[in-house]
C-alpha cells in the first residue's frame, strides 16, 4: 500500500484523523535503566494503548536524536512496533540537495521505515524529489507552521510566501504524494490554502499545548468529503495519566465537531467571480463585439486597475495558471492583460515585454517593448479569449522579434472556438474560468437570474 491508502485504510477502520506524536522526553520515560529500553518501553506502550484510535504517528527524530545512537535505535524499534497499517510520517523537516537530500530520504525510509516524512521547501523543488521517488511514499510540506513568529517569514510577501509554496507544492508530485504542513493556530491560513489545494492532506499541528481551537481549524481546513486534515497531538496524549483514555477523548472530539459541520465544496473563484460582477467587469445587455457581432455578455476587464482588491484576485488567478509553465519572460496582449502582466511579472520576478498594436513612427520603432534574447520563451496573458485572434497577432509579432510563444493565460474563455483555433496553431491557452462556470456562480446566488442564464448560454451554444 501507499502512503495515502495506509492512511484512509486507518481512518476508516478507526473512524479517526487523529495522528499522536511520539515526542518522548525524560519525564514522560518510566522506571529506571538504560536510555534504550527506557525509550523502546514507553513508545511500544504508547503505540498499544491507542492503536485503535489514532490514524498514524508522527515520531519526531529531534526528540530521539537527542539522546545519541541509543535513541535512534529505540526510534527504530518503536516503529516496528507500529501496526504495519497504520502509517508512520517521521517528523524530521528536512531539506537539502543533491546526494545529501537522497542521504536523508533512504535513512528516512530505509533505516526508519516511515511512510512520510516533514520536508522544508526552502530549497526548493531539488530538495523534495528524492522523498518521492518511490510512489509510495509521501512529503508533508512545511507551510505554514503554527509557531507565534511564523508569518515573520511565512507570511511575507504578495501573494504570501506560504500561499506560494501551497501552489508550486502541486507541481512538485500529486496529492497522492504531496500534502502541507499549515498549524492549527492559523485558520485563515488553513482556509486560504484549502480553495489553492482543495484535494490535498493538510498537517495541522498546534491542537492541545499550543492553544488551537478544534473546531475553528476544522471547519477550515477540512475537504468536502470531512477528511483531508490531520490533528497530530503530542504532549495531551503521551503525557497523559492515561494514554488511552486522552487518545479516545481527542479522538471523540475530533468526531464530534467533524459531525457538526457542514462544509460545501470550496469555491476557490467565488470571490474572483463576485468581484468582477460587481465591478461591472461582467456585464449583461446588448454589446457590440470587437468582430462586429452582437452578444448578451461583456467582459470589460480594463476596469479592474480602478479595484486593486478584485484586481489582486485576478493576479493571483493567472500566477495559479502560471507556476506550471515553462516560460523565459511575460508577455501581456494590449491593453486589457498589461496591467495584469505588469504585477504578475513583478510578484514572480520575471522579465516582461509587450508586443505593440502598431508601429511607432519614431524612436527604436520596435514592435516589442521591453529587454529580451533571441529563442526565449514568451507566456502570453490576455483577459478573455473568443476567438483566439488576438492571442495569434501578438504571437506572431513576438516571433517575428524572435520570442516562441507556446503557452497562452487567459482569465476567462468565452468557450466559443478560440482554445481549439490556436491549439491547432501551437499555442495551449490555460483559462482560469469559463463564460458557463461564470454564468452558474452568478445564477447560483442570485445575481442573475434563470432567463439570464439561458438567453447567453444559447447565444454560446450558436456561436461556439
């Protein structure tokens, strides 16, 4: 079994998203005697009072690793004490390169035998794939941790740094093999990263010593389907009176407040869709289109730079598209996608050029503005694609300057024949949204109404 099968396997036998942390220290060891049996002693009785409650462990090597070899080894004794399926995520938070990271990632599971181990992304991607070359195996990502100074570091920057991680994590294996680190302590967090990763298991450590509140974490971090968050608890159980009683205490609570909520499936764009409604970027009437036909919806996206709030939405929509590509520079189609292109440049600190709609009568008379080499590669960035024709002008004034174009970022697809034209011309568009996903948001709270909604998605179904 994986990693993610041993881990529903538990939690639907043991009807449990609880995970107990081995963090053993002096006071908690019993009796007298060497360091080694003192250790092995005490996790295999931890691991017998509650097997039955929990859905995995989370041993933290700090905790073994201080008391030198005797330690490690009672490490390894007290995970082949573990039921083989109840998964083992050894708490390590690791994070280097090259043959330094595959060092790390055998001892992790060829000496230890965890099933998933706490990484660091601070080195990025190089630093996480040897702990995912065997598909079985899973990395938790430091995100957001659930320390007070945290955000000191985690939080910096626009979009934050934790954000960031969250959605380049996705592109470094599946949800199968990469779930997040995000304390219990920080909610918003915990609801911020649940709509960029709706699939993934999140970590949730902070339950217990550290303060949290159950529910409020819960009900923000936890899937549609009331799994996808694990509470990892240490202290409240292995220093308990009673281990077992504090594991099936914990583990009623968690079942309790699970059984009280009602989440509906995240809707990462509601907030995207509701602000362009309401901004007037999204409109409905009688318009007159750039190709000269008529159309019941307009999408006006040159208002957004008036609304810096729905216009950072926007933003952070396209660089969701955006981490995936392979790409040299940024490439905005005027005038609309500038601005957007502009601040998306900036946030992930790559170059941008434009490609002009005419030629200027003076100066260098270039039709790319900005600072690029010959065979780079360009990502273009438009508002809306209807028939694509305005992607394949811009394209093919950055290629005649020299630029491959490959990948096309548009905000909303019109659905209307312009993804398959430029496809055909070797050019992938990535649609945020569709005109139909828009149209059902907005029908769905009553922002439209039901005869709007099916005047413009028989206009879509005539013109596609």
């Amino acid at each position: 079994m994986n990693f993610i099968e041993k881990l529903e396997g538990a939690v639907e036998r043991n009807r449990s998203l609880l995970i107990v942390g081995l963090d053993p220290q002096e006071e908690f060891l019993p009796g007298t005697g060497d360091i080694y049996t003192r250790l092995t002693d005490w996790g295999k009785a931890i691991v017998e009072q509650t097997s039955d409650q929990v859905c995995g462990y989370k041993p933290n090597m700090a905790f073994y690793e201080q008391y030198g070899p005797a330690g490690l080894r009672a490490l390894q004794e007290t995970i082949r004490a573990i039921p083989a399926d109840i998964p083992v995520v050894l708490d390590a938070k690791r994070g280097d390169i090259g043959s330094t990271a595959q060092a790390y990632a055998r001892a992790a599971y060829e000496q230890f035998h965890a099933d998933a181990v706490t990484l660091s992304p601070y080195l990025g991607q190089d630093s996480i794939k040897p702990f995912l070359a065997d598909p079985e195996k899973f990395a938790f990502i430091l995100c957001q941790t659930s320390n007070p100074s945290a955000k000191e570091i985690q939080g910096h920057g626009s979009p934050a740094l934790y954000e960031y991680i969250a959605r380049v994590s996705q592109n470094w294996g599946s949800p199968a093999q990469v779930g997040l680190v995000i304390g219990a302590t920080q909610p918003e967090a915990l609801q911020r990263v649940r709509a960029i990763c709706p699939d993934a298991w999140f970590l949730a450590p902070g339950v217990g010593a550290q303060g949290a509140d159950l529910k409020t974490a819960l009900t923000a971090g936890l899937r549609a389907d009331k799994k996808g968050i694990l509470v990892p608890v240490s202290r409240a159980v292995i220093a308990a009176a009673s281990p077992r009683k504090a594991a099936e205490q914990l583990r009623a609570q968690i079942n309790a407040v699970i059984s009280e909520i009602s989440p509906s499936p995240l809707d990462p764009f509601r907030a995207l869709v509701n602000g362009l409604f309401s901004t007037g970027c999204v409109k409905f009437g009688s318009f007159t289109l750039a190709s000269g036909k008529q159309s019941p919806v307009y999408l006006d996206l040159r208002r957004l730079v008036s609304y810096p709030d729905v216009l950072d939405l926007t933003v952070e929509a396209y660089i969701d598209r955006m981490i995936s590509l392979e790409y040299d520079c940024v490439a905005g189609v005027p005038y609309a996608a500038l601005p957007i292109a502009a601040i998306a440049a900036s946030r992930l600190k790559r170059p941008m050029v434009y490609p002009r709609k005419e030629a200027k009568t003076h100066g260098t008379s270039q039709m790319v503005e900005g600072v690029f080499q010959q065979g780079q590669r360009a990502v273009l960035l438009e508002d809306v694609i209807t028939s694509g024709g305005s992607i394949l002008t811009a394209a093919e004034t950055l290629s005649a300057a020299g630029l491959s174009v490959r990948d096309a970022v548009v905000l909303v697809d019109r659905e209307q024949g312009g993804v398959d034209a430029l496809a055909k011309q070797g050019i992938n568009v990535h649609a945020v949204l569709s005109m139909r996903r828009i149209l059902e948001r907005l029908q769905a709270q009553g922002l439209i109404d039901q005869g709007t909604l099916l005047e413009v998605k028989q206009y879509l179904d005539g013109a596609a």
